[in-house]
C-alpha cells in the first residue's frame, strides 16, 4: 500500500478535483446521453429478432474498425503536440490530414461494398454498408473540432453537442420505427405511413445515425471554420510519425473490442440464422456492461489533456498514481451496480417479446471485469504517450488482438458466446499486465497496486455471496435488500481506507 504525506495530498487534490469536474461534464453527455440510446435496446430488441440484433451490432462493430483508420491517432497527437506547440499549428495540420484521409477512404471503400455485405451476411442490402460508411466519414470530420473543445476547457459545449446528437439519433428511430412503422402496419393511408418502407428494415437505425452525425456536424461549424489550409512540413511529419503507432494500437484495441462479433457470425456452430441469433444475444447482453463504459469513455475524455497539462508537474506521478487509485474504486462500484442487480438490469433487453436474450445473461460478469481491466490499461497509458514510446505500447496491443483471434477462433466452436467473453477477460488481463511492468521501467509511477488488487478481489467476492444468497433465496425482494447491504459494505469499506484522502479533498 502507498501512503502518501499530507502535504502531498494537499498539494495534489486541486488538481484531482479539476479532472472530476471535467469527467463530470463528459460524463454527463455520455452517460445521460448514452444512457437514452441504451434505452433503445429494449425498443430494438423488442421490434427485431436476436438475428436482425445481431446483424445492427456487426455493421456498427465493422464502423468502429473504420474509425480508427479513418482519425489516424490524431486526437491523441493533437493533444500531444500542443503542450509544446502553438495550437493552431497543430489544429490545422491535423484537420488537413483528416480531411484528405477521409476523402480518400470513403472514395476507395465505396467501390467494394457488395463484397462486403456478402461477408457479413447481409448481401441482399449493400447499401447498408454505404450509410455506415458516411456515418464514419462524418463522424471522422468531427473528431478534431471536438478535441479543440477539450483543449480549451469548454467541456460544456462538448457535451451539449453530444447529447444533441443522441436525442437526434433516438427521435428519428423513435419517429422511423414507432410513428411510421405502426402507421404503416395499421394500414392508414397517411404520409407517415408512405414514409415508411419495410424493405429498408433495420437500415432505419443507420439512417438515424447518419442524420445525428450531419447535424452535429453543423452544430461543431464554428470549430470547423477555425481550419486553415495551411501546413507546417516539418511538424506535419513529426505528428504523423507520433499517430502511426497509435494507429496500430487503435486498430488493435478495435479487434479486442469488436472482433468477436464478427467471428461469432462466422464460427458459431449451427446455420447461419443460429449465428445471427447467437451474436444478438451477445451483443444486448454485452450492452449490460455500458456503466462501466461510460465511465472509461468519460475518464478518457477529462484525463487524456489532464495528464499531459500535469506531466509539466514535478508531482505528476504522485497524482497519477491518485488519480488511478479513485478510477478503481469508481470501476468496481460501477461493476456491484450491475451485477448485483442483474435482476433489474435484464429487463433492459426486451425479454418479454425475446425472451432468448437471457441465455446470453452468463456473460455479463466475464465482461464486466475485463472492462475493469481495460479501463485501468488506459489509465496506465500515460506512460508511452509522455515518454513518446508509442510502438512499444502498439506490440502490446497488437498482442491483446493476437491473443482475442487465436482465444475466439478456438472457444467460438466449442462454447459460443461464452467463449467471447472469455476471450476478452484474458486479452485484457494480459494488456493490463504487461503494461504495467512496462510502464515501471519508462516512467515509474507508484502505484498501490496492492490496495487496487483487493478492490478488485473484495468486488468479485462480494458477487459470489450474492449469487450463493440469489440461489438459496427464491425471494426478489430478499435478493434485491443483499444486493444493497453488500453495495453499503463496500461504500463502509472504502471511506474507511480512503479517509485521509477523502479529508484531503474535502479541505480543498
């Protein structure tokens, strides 16, 4: 365990409280944000079969793989390089970059669409592949604008277009396929039922995507015409030289997150419809993992330009080291939320039309930790992107994606989507691991590991008495009452531990 002076603490706790003001606010529009368009989970299982389910998490799991070609590391380098350089150098560089990348790609990646949509079993709607593609593309010319929102601490802002975009997306799924669809099933001669064409089917979903992304688009116009043609040679070099690495690294951390789906359709033993079903059921159940997600993708968004603002600090480690100690903690509460209420958490997936998507429920705490696992991977990062050693943080994740193919194509054919999830808790054990140990060496960081560690341990614990007392209790409302005094027990057990921490931030 790391003990730190008091001094210390004091010192350090503006700054940890600066970081959770900033997640709050990209917290807010992910989670709130999210938090709606979680809420179509249930209205999309609920209209389609596990089959069509799984055929929407395919395409928007073959996006995520394009995206991280299409930005090419260059959120990570904007941030990077404005520590050292004038901003707007460094904005209009990358922004041209994105621009012809993107241009190029989507030009290229239109040509083969029918090939595609064969290879993901969906041949006879190649179109569904141009939309995803635009969506990509669109979505790709914001990635810098909303970068600018976050160097300049305008987390507002950033999150006002988020959840714009979300509520956009989901009225338009609502308006598609609630409005029209039941004008349109009801047999009424009206405009809402002419506007809806049952060929399209789940391309409903994708549209309301591409929609969402144009308008936030507009929203970001004055982000967007901050760009000027103009390039810095030199500095232009150096910066695609800092994201290629990170490009693997996205690339891989794609494979480790998305591969599965695809592989599923491809090894599942069964037909093709089987495939499908099993990859929908997957799919809405690893849904069930989206508080802690929100909270890493959050984290994410206030740390990353927190920790190369603090690394100028002579107490950056100090405060890293902190600041992972509270990522722990929120994880693991994240992860008793979920599980020891899985009981209410189900009915996020339309069972009541569906019931099969309670075969996939198993999965859920194979997934959750391994998301705990992740989430500190990306925590101990900081380490390659100061020390500028990228490539070697690139063969790690290129590992983990080695690691996710071999364990998948192995457990697919024997144990469906349970080997999925098993796959990914390994992956990402392993990542976490490695990086740690590497990430000593380059840039030491004392960490209490050992405190973290029995977090971690008291957590899945914790979970094992509930499942032991959910088995011996036929009762819901008994089981429900455990879930809570287990929760309040580790809510005693962490301020007990972390009171000198906690008094140092209260001072502040």
């Amino acid at each position: 365990m790391i003990l730190f002076p008091i001094n210390l603490l004091k010192h350090n706790s503006l700054s940890i409280r600066q970081l959770a003001s900033q997640t709050f606010w990209y917290g807010f529009s992910n989670i709130f944000g999210r938090f709606l368009n979680y809420l179509l989970t249930p209205l999309l299982t609920g209209i389609f079969a596990s089959e069509k389910y799984g055929d929407i998490s395919v395409l928007f799991a073959s996006a995520a793989f394009l995206q991280v070609v299409y930005s090419f590391g260059m959120e990570t380098s904007y941030f990077r390089f404005t520590r050292d350089h004038a901003e707007e150098k460094i904005y209009n560089n990358g922004g041209i970059i994105l621009l012809v990348l993107t241009l190029l790609l989507t030009g290229l990646l239109l040509l083969p669409t029918q090939l595609m949509a064969d290879y993901l079993a969906i041949g006879e709607h190649p179109e569904y592949i141009q939309w995803i593609l635009l969506i990509v593309a669109l979505d790709n010319l914001a990635v810098l604008p909303f970068s600018k929102l976050r160097h300049e601490g305008r987390p507002r802002k950033f999150a006002g277009i988020k959840i714009l975009n979300i509520l956009t997306n989901i009225g338009l799924v609502l308006f598609f396929l609630v409005w029209c669809k039941g004008a349109y099933e009801r047999g009424e001669d009206t405009v809402w039922a002419r506007f809806y064409d049952p060929s399209i089917d789940i391309g409903y979903v994708i549209i309301a995507n591409m929609v969402a992304s144009a308008f936030t688009l507009l929203l970001l116009w004055k982000e967007i015409t901050a760009l000027r043609f103009s390039i810095d040679r030199t500095l232009l070099r150096q910066m695609l030289v800092y994201a290629a690495p990170l490009l693997i690294v996205g690339f891989g951390g794609m494979v480790n997150e998305t591969i599965d789906r695809i592989m599923l359709t491809r090894l599942y033993p069964g037909s093709v419809d089987d495939a499908r079903s099993a990859n929908g059921i997957y799919s809405a159940n690893a849904k069930l993992a989206v508080v802690i997600t929100l909270f890493i993708t959050a984290f994410r968004m206030g740390a990353e330009p927190f920790f190369f603002r603090q690394s100028k600090e002579g107490k950056a480690p100090e405060t890293y080291a902190r600041v992972m100690n509270f990522f722990v903690i929120t994880c693991c509460v994240c992860f008793l939320s979920v599980m020891l209420f899985l009981d209410i958490w189900k009915h996020f997936m339309g069972i009541r039309k569906h019931p099969e998507y309670l075969e996939g429920l198993k999965v859920v705490p194979l997934l959750m930790l391994g998301k705990v696992f992740l989430g500190i991977y990306y925590n101990l990062s900081i380490w390659y992107k100061l020390t500028n050693r990228n490539l070697m943080a690139a063969w790690i994740t290129l590992a983990g994606a080695g690691i996710t193919i071999l364990l998948n194509a192995l457990l697919i054919p024997a144990y469906g989507f349970m080997g999925c999830a098993i796959a990914s808790l390994i992956c990402y054990g392993f990542m976490m691991l490695i990086s740690y140990l590497q990430g000593q060496k380059y840039y030491p960081v004392p960490y209490a590991w050992k405190k973290s560690i029995g977090y971690i341990i008291t957590c899945v614990g914790l979970f094992g008495i509930h499942q032991w007392f959910r088995e011996q209790s036929p009762s819901v409302l008994y089981t429900h009452l455990a879930g809570i005094l287990l929760s309040l027990s580790f809510a005693g057990l962490v301020a007990f531990t972390e009171r000198k921490e906690l008094a140092a931030l209260r001072r502040r």
